[in-house]
C-alpha cells in the first residue's frame, strides 16, 4: 500500500552522493525506525538493499509511518527518480509502502 511520496532528506550528509550513479528508478530502499535519535524521537533512516545509507523520511512526513512501524507494520519505499539537477536536498524522491 502506497503511503505518500518525498524526498531523502539529509542525502548530502551521507553515502548517497558516493553512489549516486549507482542508484536507479524503482530501487527497493529499506526504512530502519531511530527512536534515540537526539534531534527526533519519531525518525526514519533510509538505506539501499545494500547498506548504503541515504538520509532519512523527512520530519514532516515521519509521524505517520513511525508510528505504524512503533506498531509492528513493515515499511519500505521504492525510488520513484534520481535527478542531479533538483540540487542537493531533493534529488531522491521516494515513495513510502506499507507491505501487507
């Protein structure tokens, strides 16, 4: 079930920019809960089947998907485009799917 559509946030500060040749429209991402995380209790990291991590579901947007994973559901996204030209902060948009 598709839940919405966003950008990585945070891409710059992480592995993304080393590999961003290598990723690709339609790329299955994983989505790991960080409650400890000192600057938002609801965050969600993004990484590449790989490990590779990306960033993190926008704070904007997170309420919603961390509480369905604080309750047991499953959440994945796939890469909906890479596009070097949006800059920085929005070249990955995603979409967030709750399997099952």
């Amino acid at each position: 079930v598709s839940l919405f559509k966003c950008h990585v946030a945070g891409f710059q500060y992480y592995q993304g920019p080393a590999i961003n040749l290598d990723l690709k429209a339609g790329q299955t991402l994983k989505l790991t809960r960080e409650p400890l995380n000192p600057h938002d209790s609801k965050a969600i990291e993004v990484f590449t089947s790989s490990g590779h991590k990306l960033g993190y579901v926008p704070r904007s947007y997170n309420k919603l998907p961390a509480g369905l994973m604080d309750n047991g559901h499953q959440l994945t996204a796939s890469l909906i485009s890479v596009s070097p030209d949006m800059g920085e902060y929005s070249c990955l948009q995603m979409s967030i799917l709750m399997i099952g």
